[in-house]
C-alpha cells in the first residue's frame, strides 16, 4: 500500500459534525477540487466505460491496477478510465470529492472508514455484488465490508500486516534473537543502543505523523487488551483512564530507544535506514517491501509480531488494514460499475494485483499464493493466526478526532515525552465533539 499518509487534513476533511449537517464551506470546496475530481461525470457519461478513482499513485500500485483493469476490459469489453491521485490528496480530499461527482468505483479503506461514509449515503450498498462474491471471502472479511446497516459497501482486494521489522543478517551478526516478551524487547533494543544502531527506526514528519499510530495501537492492545482499545477508538471510554495512561508508560519507556530526529524525518527515510543497517528494528507495515527492488535484499528482510505485555492478551490481535473499493452514491455507470466491482472481488484480480505488489496479501481464499514470496507467506500466517484483526488508529476511530485532536497531542508528546496527565486530559476534553452517547 502506498503511504504518504493515513490522515485525514484538519482543513480539507470536514468534521463528522459538518458532514451530519451536510454543509461544506465554499472556501473547502474551492480548496479540494484541484486536487481530486471526477474523470469521467456528467449525464452523457459513455455506458461502455467505468470511472475508477485511484489512490495508487506510486509506480507499484499504479502498475498492479493497471494490469487489473487491462484484464477487466479485456474480459467485458467495457473500458476503465482511472483518475489516479497521490494518495495524501486523496485522503485529504475524499469527502468533498464523494459530496461531488465521484468517479463510479474509489479505493477506501474497511471498516469504520467505510462505514462513516456509508452512514453518511456517499456510497451505494453492494449486497447484489455480493451475492456473487461472497463465496470467496472469510467471515471476517465479510464483516469488514459491511455497514452499521448490516449492508455491505465494500470489495477488499488485500491486506497487510503491522509488526517489528528487522534484517536477518543484523541479527545473525549481531546474535540477537526475536523477542517474544515486553523485557525482551526492551533489553534488545538497550543492546542495539550500546552497539552503536538506533534501535527503532522512527520517522514521522510532516505529512507522515500517522506512523506512530502503529505502536501506540500495539501498546494499547497488548496492555490492556482488544476490548477496551476498540472502546477507546469508537470514544466510549474516557482517555484519562488508567489504562490509557499505563500505555503512555511504556511508551516513555521505549522512546529513548527511538531513532533521533524522528520528528523531523519521513517514514520512507527510517525504513531506509533499516534497509541500511543504521537501524535495527521498525514498527511498521508490511508496505515496507515497496521500497525494495533488490530481491535478495527482500530475502534479508523479517519480523517478528509485536511482543507480550500482559499474558492476560498475549499476542493475539493484529493489526492488518484492509484495503479495497466502494461504490460511488450516484454512479453514472451503474451496471458497469457493478461488473467491475464483481471483477475485483475475485480471485483472478487479486492474483493480478499480487503478481505486481508483493508488498500485501490477498484476502479472497481462493487467491494463489505460490508465488508468494517469504514475507507474504508469513504475512498470511500471521494474520490467520489472529484472535482479532483491527484496521489502525486512524481508520478504527472518528477520522476527525484522529487528524484534529489525538495525533498531534501523541506526535507532540513523542518528541518530549513526560507521564502524559495533560495530554491525555486534553484529547478526552474533546471527545464529546466527536462522539455521543
């Protein structure tokens, strides 16, 4: 997956408030229309030709959706016209862009993201789409695609999972070993510190603050379990609980150990210094493989899941983001947007999209995955063996709360980090903005 950045912009992504109200200020719509607009609206729009608007702006994505709708035209005869945008543009414009004239099928993410905008009727249900797909598909895969409506409003293409990355051959030389455990954990990356390697590789400048929601999700998940996150994300439980602050502990415990000047640096640029050997471990996703072209540099590369901190919840959640479309409110298409939809839920396109982005897995069961590489094997392994799966912070929660309120608080108090009272205090003032009983 391509990740410039998973946030949504305070000022161009109305809050959940403006959305409900259904306005949108003149200067907002003037702001975002340069920046994602339909390619193919309008009455007269051609019935042989489907709109597709496309996050996947880097060369491996927009490759892989490029030889998935070749072979969709090829199949139906119908053509696909893509209107592919970087993938910060689009997320910081995807809700004034659905309020418009949408392309006929986007790429979004499953889950809560999904649902805001189907709660919202800014996309169409899929239930006839489905009724041909949903042999293909897990019943956890399943439940990701529906609405609060029990409707279902998404096709997922794949999915990929977050965990410690590091390189075999560091390790080799070095003689470390895998952690399984939080003081494991902490004393590697103590060990790596004193022979002279960042321990955690970190990057979350500009654009790139979403990076960090990957540990803290882990932390959170791993202290104090599955439950009481998922409550904590959807605001039905007060930030200044004690367990909130129990995880704010132990990441000040592990912050020494990150990568200096983090703040300041990209998340592209602290992967590479993995790559580099400059830095011995990553939390991150397994996108990280999108900066490889070398194969036996890829055959280096490993991970190991997120350790245990309470033995109450092991390691049984994981964090696995499921990517995928949905289907505009309004298509100008319709039967032919349908048929691509049917197309992309199916095994041939994901092996199509896997053949050209090894960097994630396929979700539909019936996907081939011989040709998968070591990373993607494991992957697949590591996501099956889950007891439960969430998306991350920004597509679990209010993307509003997340973008305005919880990630500059967390990013702020990473570079100083202190016992996070005020912090904390200051994230729940606000969450009855977002939130209601």
């Amino acid at each position: 997956m391509t990740m410039q950045s998973r946030i949504l912009s305070p000022v161009t992504d109305p809050s959940r408030r403006t959305v409900v109200r259904g306005t949108l200020g003149v200067g907002a719509a003037a702001l975002a229309a340069p920046l994602l607009t339909a390619c193919g609206g309008g009455p007269s729009a051609d019935p042989k030709t489907v709109t597709f608007g496309s996050n996947g702006a880097d060369a491996t994505p927009k490759s892989a959706y490029a030889a998935v709708t070749s072979a969709f035209t090829k199949d139906s005869g119908l053509k696909v016209k893509t209107n592919t945008v970087d993938h910060d543009t689009f997320q910081k414009s995807i809700s004034t862009y659905l309020q418009g004239t949408p392309d006929d099928v986007f790429t979004w993410f499953a889950g809560y993201r999904m649902q805001y905008f189907a709660k919202k009727g800014l996309a169409r249900p899929l239930d006839d789409v489905w009724d041909t797909i949903g042999s293909g598909f897990s019943d956890a895969a399943k439940q990701l695609s529906k609405g609060e409506d029990g409707k279902y409003y998404f096709v997922p293409l794949y999915n990929y999972p977050w965990a410690v990355f590091y390189r075999k051959s560091v390790f080799k030389e070095r003689g470390y070993e895998p952690p399984r455990t939080w003081s494991e954990f902490t004393a590697l990356a103590k060990q790596m510190k004193k022979d002279g390697l960042s321990p955690i590789a970190s990057g979350y400048g500009g654009g790139d603050s979403w990076s960090i929601l990957g540990a803290f999700d882990y932390l959170n998940l791993r202290a104090n379990g599955y439950d009481f996150h998922m409550s904590l994300m959807r605001g039905e439980v007060s930030w200044t609980d004690r367990r909130t602050s129990r995880t704010l502990d132990l990441w000040r415990e592990l912050s020494p150990y990150y990568q200096q000047g983090a703040g300041g640096r990209s998340w592209q640029d602290a992967a590479q210094s993995l790559l580099d050997k400059k830095s011995g471990m990553a939390v991150i996703g397994l996108f990280l493989g999108q900066q490889i072209t070398d194969e036996k540099l890829r055959a280096d590369i490993d991970f190991f899941a997120f350790p245990e901190i309470d033995a109450a919840h092991g390691q049984d959640t994981v964090e696995a983001p499921t990517d995928g479309f949905m289907l505009s409110r309004k298509p100008k298409n319709e039967k032919g947007a349908a048929r691509l939809l049917e197309f992309l839920g199916s095994a041939q396109a994901e092996n199509l999209y896997m053949g050209a982005d090894p960097s994630n897995v396929a979700v539909h069961s019936a996907a081939d995955t011989g040709s998968y590489n070591a990373l993607q094997k494991k992957s697949a392994e590591l996501i099956a063996s889950a007891k439960h799966i969430t998306q991350f912070g920004d597509r679990d929660s209010d993307p509003g709360f997340v973008s305005t309120v919880v990630l500059p608080g967390l990013a702020q108090w990473l570079g100083h980090p202190d016992d996070g009272s005020a912090l904390l205090k200051k994230i729940e003032s606000q969450r009855s903005r977002f939130f209601t009983a």
